[in-house]
C-alpha cells in the first residue's frame, strides 16, 4: 500500500537533513496518514487518509 492519502493525494516530500556545519543529507517527509473506516458509495471501507482531510470533513467515517 503506497503512503499517499486516498482523498486529497498528498503523498511524501523529500527536503535535506541540515546540520549546524550546514552539511546537508537527503531526508523524506511522510504524511500523517491513517487507516480509518469511511463509508465509500455507502459500504464502510478501510483506506488511509491524511489527518488535513479527516480534520476538514472530507470524508464521512463509518461507524
């Protein structure tokens, strides 16, 4: 299963690691996902989602 979020499609994001000497090494930022219940065409399924799009309603979780 790949790390992106199934609604909005945010996906990693790679940046560098700087130390005070400013040496710089290749970092990855993952997104906050999670494996939540959302009522996809009104079945409950498993997907991850960022917690942006948990926290803006753009799912609608099952119960």
């Amino acid at each position: 299963m790949a790390r992106a979020c199934s609604v909005c499609g945010k996906g990693r994001s790679v940046g560098n690691n700087v130390s005070h000497a400013n040496n710089k090494n290749k970092r990855v930022f993952q997104p906050n996902l999670q494996r939540v219940k959302v009522l996809i065409n009104k079945t409950p399924k498993r997907v991850m989602v960022c917690t942006r799009c948990l926290r803006s309603n753009l799912v609608q979780k099952a119960i």
